[in-house]
C-alpha cells in the first residue's frame, strides 16, 4: 500500500512518501504549487494531507494533481483550520478557506438521495468541468484538541451544513476533516 504525506513539514511519517519543499530530514523535496507532481498516474492508496491545502494557490489544480497520481478507491484524509476561526486567518501564509462544504463541487452523487440545499448546489458547481470527483465519507468540524471542549464535536456535526451557516460565526471550530473516496471509471 503505497501512502503519501503532503506537506509533511516535521511530520515524517514512517510508511508514507513525505513530501515537502523543505528538506526536513527524511522527506522528498518537491514545490507543491509546480505541476505535475513527480509521480505517475494512479501511484497512491492514500494521501495524507494535514493543514497543507490551506497555503495553496490553486485549489482546484492541486485537487485535480491529488486525483491524478490516486489510485481508484484510493482515501485522501483532509484537515485544514476553519475560515471563520483564527487558526485561519491568524496565520498570514493561508490563502484558501475551508468550510464544510470544500469539496461540494469535486463530490461523487451516484444515487444518494441529496438535501435541499445540496440539489441547489448541484446546479452551481464550480469545479470548472475538471473529471476529479470523490465520494464524502466523512466530513467533520473539530471543535477544539482541548479535552474540555471536545465534547461539542457531537453538537457541531449533528448537521454541520446548518451549524455552519447559522451558528459558526457565534462559536467557531478549530478545524474541518474530510475523508475522501476517489472516484475513478
């Protein structure tokens, strides 16, 4: 099973392919804003990325990189701090907001019934046509890594679409978790 680390930063994982522009001692050194990425087609069961998308210039072109060099079914885990939380826009590298809703336009439907608000969204993708598509199977706000608070993550993801739209500028997550199927035919 053949695993990457995008981003690592001092991350490096044992078992992964850690990739970085920084050499940080046991990573490969690769800009991660240059296309294409120095992988073949279909190279990775899974694609490790934590708070790296966020410093991005291009998110739809790093997500159509991360599609290609993915096996089919292969998992792409996401964290990234939340728009509306400091984490974000206390750190003056960060260029892309992540919301709970991110990956809406690179969604896989299939047959799954969709919400209201879901059908409207369907017809107003902005995924500029591209063919990476995955299935959401998971999609979370991270309230906070405090013990104390981290039992409001129940409450925040009962249905995290609403709560972010009504309530998360009152209280805001930490953090937002995506976990991804590739969807390749």
């Amino acid at each position: 099973m053949k695993k990457l680390n995008l981003g690592c930063g001092n991350d490096i994982r044992e078992g992964y392919t850690n990739l970085d522009i920084v050499d940080y001692g046991g990573n490969l050194i690769h800009d991660i804003t240059s296309f294409p990425y120095p992988f073949e087609d279909n190279t990775f069961d899974e694609i490790f990325c934590s708070h790296i998308l966020e410093h991005l210039n291009d998110f739809h072109k790093t997500v159509s990189e991360l599609y290609r060099i993915s096996k089919p079914n292969a998992t792409i885990i996401v964290y990234a701090p939340f728009f509306l939380n400091t984490k974000y826009f206390g750190e003056p590298d960060h260029k892309i907001p992540f919301s709970i809703r991110t990956f809406d336009n690179y969604e896989f439907i299939g047959n799954r019934k969709l919400k209201f608000y879901e059908k409207w969204k369907l017809n107003h993708r902005t995924n500029y046509r591209g063919k990476a598509q995955f299935e959401i199977l998971e999609k979370k706000f991270i309230t906070s890594h405090f013990a104390l608070l981290k039992w409001m993550d129940h409450l925040l993801n009962i249905e995290p679409v609403m709560y972010e739209r009504f309530l998360a500028g009152i209280f805001s997550p930490e953090e937002v978790f995506f976990r991804l199927r590739v969807v390749k035919e």
